[in-house]
C-alpha cells in the first residue's frame, strides 16, 4: 500500500486589516460575479468558470434559507463585522487525490464539510477546481461567529469582568475595570487545524478504500512520520505562474530535484523491503535444485535462460515479429548487464549483498536526518532565546502595572523565550554552544548530501528491478536452472571417450549433439 505524504492543506484567515474581502474571497473561489454592500464595488471572476468542477453552500439547522444565496451571506458576513481589523471568514485549501473518481469529489467535501464544520454550528461555502493540469483541489470558506436559534449572528466573545471578594469590579490605575474576553465557540482554537487535518485524512482514505485504490493520505508532515523525504519548498502565485509560463525559476528548480529525490527514494525504499525477502527465497530454491552441483548461476545466465524460453515460444511468429523480439530481448540484457556490472553483482548472492548495503544506507541515512533536525530544534531555540532575552530582561523591570502591561504587550514573545529556556535546560545546552552546534550541523549535512548521491548514483530502476525478478522466477519454475557448463574442449574429449564404447552409434553419428 502506498502513502502520498504532506498533499496541500492549508488554513488561513480573512482580515479586513489585509485589505481582504469575503465578497470578493467567495467570487473568486465560487467563479461568480458578487456585488460588495461593504465597499458598493462589484467581484467578478467569472473568467475562471471552466475549471469549477463543482459547489455549494452547506447550513447548520438554524441558519436562514436565503444564505444558500453566495452574495447575501457573505454580505450578511461583512455587514456583521463593525471593526476596522475583523476578521471575516476562515479559508481552507485542500488538495483532492487523483487517484478518485472526479465523480465523488462533491460527496467527499460534502461529507467532510458537514461531519467537521457544519455539525458545529459554521456555514461551508464551498467550490471544487480542476484545470485538468492534475492538482484538483476544494476552496472552503467557513462562518466565524456562530448563529442563535433565531438565525441571528452572536459575538465572538463576552466581556467578563473580575470581581473583589464583596462582589465588586476591580479599577485599574488606568480608570478601566479589570476583565478578561470568553470566546463563545472554540472555533479559534489552534489544535482544530491538526483535527480538521487527520479527519481530511481519515475521510479522503476511506473513500479511497471503497474505490479500491491502493494508496492512502497522510497529512503528517515527513518528520512527524519519521519519513527521511525532503519537503518541497511552497513557490507562490508569481513563481507558479512563471514555471506555468515555462520560465525556470531557482524554487521550482529546487522542487524538481527534492521530487526527484524523493521518487528515488521512495522507490528504493518500496523495492528493497521486498528484495531482501524474494532473493533469499530464491536462493533457497536454487541451491535445493542444485544440491548435486554446489554452482551459483549468474544473474545474466537466468536472463540467457529466460530469453531462450522466450524464443522457444515464437516458433510460429512471424519473421518481423521475431526480429523486433529479438532485438528488444538484446535491449533488455544490455540494460541488466549494464546496471549488474555498475553495482558489482553477478550471482543472487551478489544481488542480496547489494541490497542488503541500500538497505543499511537507508538506515544510515533516516539517523543522519534525525540527528540534523535535532541540531535544527537547538538552533531555533537558542536564536529565539538571543533574540527575546531584552524583551525578558526588560519584562522584569520597572513598576508592577508597568511591567504586566509590557508583558501582556508581549506575551507570545516572553512564552517563546520560557519555552527556549526549558528545552535549553533539558538538553544541557548554553548559549556559547551555538558555534559548535552549526558545525555539527554542516558535518551532518554535507553527510546527508554524501549519502543521498551515494543512494541517487545507483539508478536503481524500479522497473528494470521488476522484470529482472520476473525472469529469475519464471526460469526457476521451469526449473531450467543455470548449470555449470564444461569448456567446449572438456565436451569433445567425454565425446571421443564414448565413441570408442560399444553401443555408442548415437554419439558417432551426432558428436555434438549435447554442446551449447
């Protein structure tokens, strides 16, 4: 079963501080024409029609019946929003696997939509793309306050003041009362986005497991699931547009060599965990056969045998037919010769010792890897505690009320830096260690990048590797296993040796009859 790791899932907010609409963010996503009550100004992207596959807009129970309608909702949306800096909708991007039927990608996103969102009280406006250039993707836009039973918008969140022990708001020196902000959903909570990401998953496989498809959606990223792949780099509206244009750009470069990469490496990994099982059966059998004969065929004398096979079962073809086999069957042992000499294999022992080394590269590689993302997570959190240290050493100076209004200020700096110090502490790291740890760190990468050549240099062709074993299996259930063959000289001397036997007229009249 295959894994397609990391496909696109992104989640992001709309903010009318960004100078983002919902009007117009609905437009382009839905290919319509929407007019904007907030600013009077009309959204068309109708231009992108073609490649809306499907859409919709899916409501909780208590949501009025007009907001099916695109351009009253996200109206009522903006309307509802009275800040400057709102935020308006929350949008999620998902990439849909081509390996389902374009038919079913409504139902999935519908099922996915009402299960996650809906069921939680959030209008799903939705629209289905596909250019037919193989990244069919869902554009979601999703409601951010939630609706009474009356279909009325409700606030984000309540102002609850703090109260004394006799029940009585507390002042603060700045005239206000001292209070605290309660969400009313936990919509914006950020441990939804991993949730919303392993349902996609989990959603997107079973549909796939009904369709009888032999690949499954892990959403992890490649260090979370232990994978020694290499994440691509995200290139942006411009850089995608000028590699659509065939103009080459330095990221997309970079990208075609990571998936290169990563196609090899996945491949090896595929191969080789099969390999190692299939030759040391086949070894098995070989030596049952050839128990007489302690004799180790070589990979290119089961191809030989195999070929022989082969024409043996053309004998009725025509004369093209057997020339252009005969040919290809040439192009085929060239390829195998060519790669057996490149890796040093001859017999099936050879083969095995081979994998065997891939495998253990592999191995050598997956430690290097982890040994670099942790170099990484040291790095990251020394710089972060160099660079919020005067933000910390500062926290801690000056009046009480000055010092809890600097760190409310800055709160998710000063939480930053606690967490640097923490994992500091526990892994006995100071900050005079910084020098060191980078060149470790380039010792471990120039490591990786040795190795990675290492495993890209061996070519190993994944189809080449099939049909070599296809050969080898077909030759051995024949059982038309490679023997050890005698000089020609050795043949003609046994030959001369029986002539001179009685009963040997066979011999005399077809001296050759047993050579190759």
């Amino acid at each position: 079963m295959t894994t397609v790791a990391c496909p696109h899932f992104d989640v992001s907010i709309r903010q009318r501080s960004k100078g983002q609409s919902a009007v117009a963010g609905a437009a382009y996503m839905s290919a319509e024409k929407l007019f904007s009550e907030y600013d009077q100004r009309t959204k068309n992207f109708c231009y992108k029609e073609k490649e809306i596959v499907a859409k919709g807009i899916l409501l909780p129970p208590n949501a009025p019946q007009e907001y099916t309608d695109r351009q009253t909702l996200w109206n009522a949306v903006e309307a509802s929003e009275k800040q400057w800096n709102a935020q308006l909708a929350r949008g999620i991007i998902m990439a849909l696997p081509r390996e389902l039927p374009a038919d079913q990608y409504e139902s999935l996103v519908r099922e996915y939509c009402m299960e996650q969102f809906v069921s939680r009280g959030m209008i799903a406006d939705y629209a289905i793309h596909d250019k037919g250039d193989g990244n069919p993707h869902v554009h979601v836009m999703l409601t951010m306050r939630a609706l009474d039973e009356h279909g009325k918008w409700l606030p984000k969140g309540k102002r609850v003041y703090v109260l004394d022990e006799n029940g009585k708001r507390i002042k603060l020196p700045s005239g206000d009362y001292k209070s605290y902000t309660v969400r009313t959903t936990d919509w914006d909570d950020p441990s939804n986005c991993e949730r919303w990401r392993t349902a996609w998953a989990d959603t997107t496989n079973r549909y796939l497991e009904r369709a009888g498809e032999d690949v499954r959606l892990d959403l992890r990223s490649y260090e979370r699931q232990g994978v020694d792949l290499v994440p691509t780099v995200h290139m942006g509206p411009v850089v995608t547009y000028l590699e659509q244009q065939g103009i080459r750009t330095e990221i997309g470069q970079y990208n075609e060599e990571i998936k290169q990469f990563n196609r090899v490496l996945q491949a090896l990994k595929t191969r080789l965990a099969s390999l190692k099982k299939w030759l040391a059966e086949a070894i098995r059998k070989t030596a049952e056969i050839m128990k007489p004969e302690p004799y180790q065929p070589s990979v290119m004398e089961y191809i030989q045998v195999f070929q022989n096979l082969r024409r043996a079962g053309r004998a009725d073809w025509g004369k093209t037919a057997k020339q252009t086999a005969g040919i290809n069957d040439l192009k085929f042992a060239a390829q195998v010769q060519f790669f057996m000499d490149q890796a040093g294999i001859r017999t099936l022992a050879d083969f095995e010792a081979f994998v065997g080394e891939q495998k253990n590269s592999l191995t050598q590689l997956n430690g290097v890897g982890k040994a670099i993302r942790k170099k990484q997570t040291a790095l990251k959190h020394l710089e972060t505690f160099q660079r919020f240290k005067p933000i910390s050493d500062k926290s801690k100076r000056g009046m009480g009320f000055i010092r809890k209004q600097y760190a409310e200020k800055h709160q998710q700096e000063l939480n930053d830096f606690a967490k640097a110090v923490r994992y500091m502490n526990a892994n006995g790291i100071k900050v005079a260690d910084h020098d060191r740890i980078v060149d470790e760190l380039q010792q471990l990468l120039d490591e990786q990048a040795q190795l990675r050549a290492s495993l890209v240099a061996q070519n190993v062709d994944p189809d080449l590797i099939d049909r070599i074993r296809y050969c080898v299996d077909t030759v051995i259930k024949a059982g038309k296993e490679p023997r050890q063959r005698e000089s020609i000289r050795a043949q003609l001397q046994l030959t001369k040796a029986q002539q001179t036997k009685p009963g040997s007229e066979k011999m005399k009249s077809e001296p050759y009859a047993d050579l190759s």
